[in-house]
C-alpha cells in the first residue's frame, strides 16, 4: 500500500490482502491447537483471541497516530516491519515443530 498511489493500485492491495485472509485466517485455531498440549488447548485458544481482541482495539489507534505523525510512509514502513517480524515467528515455530516430527 505504501507504493499505490492511485484507487486501482489500493484496489489490487486490498485485493491481495483479503485472499491473504481467507487463507491464513481460517487455519490458525487449528494450528494453535495443534501446538497446544492437550491439557492447555483452551489456554492456548484464549491467549490467541486475546491477541487478537487486542489488536483490534489498538491497531486503530496506533495506525492512525502513526499516519498523523509520519504519514504513509512511517505506517507502511512501520506494518511492514512488523509484518516480517511475524513471519520470522512462523518460521521459527514451523521449524520447531519440523524438528519435532
């Protein structure tokens, strides 16, 4: 998104971004649970709502001051940097649970 400067590159952006959410989001109760041990699967379930309750309420606000203060760049920068900071930790714990196998 940092580099869609016109309403059709945006487009292609959400675009892209939604397939990215069907796919991945559907998974990850199962995979949290895979993880789990079987005693803690409702803990492990709970921690990952939470996570994502929080996310909800604090995205918003951080995205937007991020925006106000930066601009576009500084936010795009900023969920980019984030966004491979996750994909580290899912490589990391795929990995892991490879080596377990």
């Amino acid at each position: 998104f940092a580099a869609a400067h016109t309403l059709p590159a945006i487009a292609v952006g959400v675009a892209l971004l939604s397939v990215g959410e069907m796919a991945f989001l559907p998974v990850l109760p199962a995979v949290v649970a895979r993880l789990a041990p079987d005693a803690l699967r409702g803990a492990y379930q709970g921690v990952y709502q939470s996570g994502w309750g929080l996310a909800s309420a604090v995205g918003p606000v951080a995205g937007g001051l991020l925006l106000a203060r930066g601009g576009p760049a500084t936010l795009w920068t900023a969920a980019s940097a984030l966004a491979a900071l996750a994909t580290v930790g899912i490589l990391a714990v795929r990995l892991g649970d490879e080596e377990a196998v």
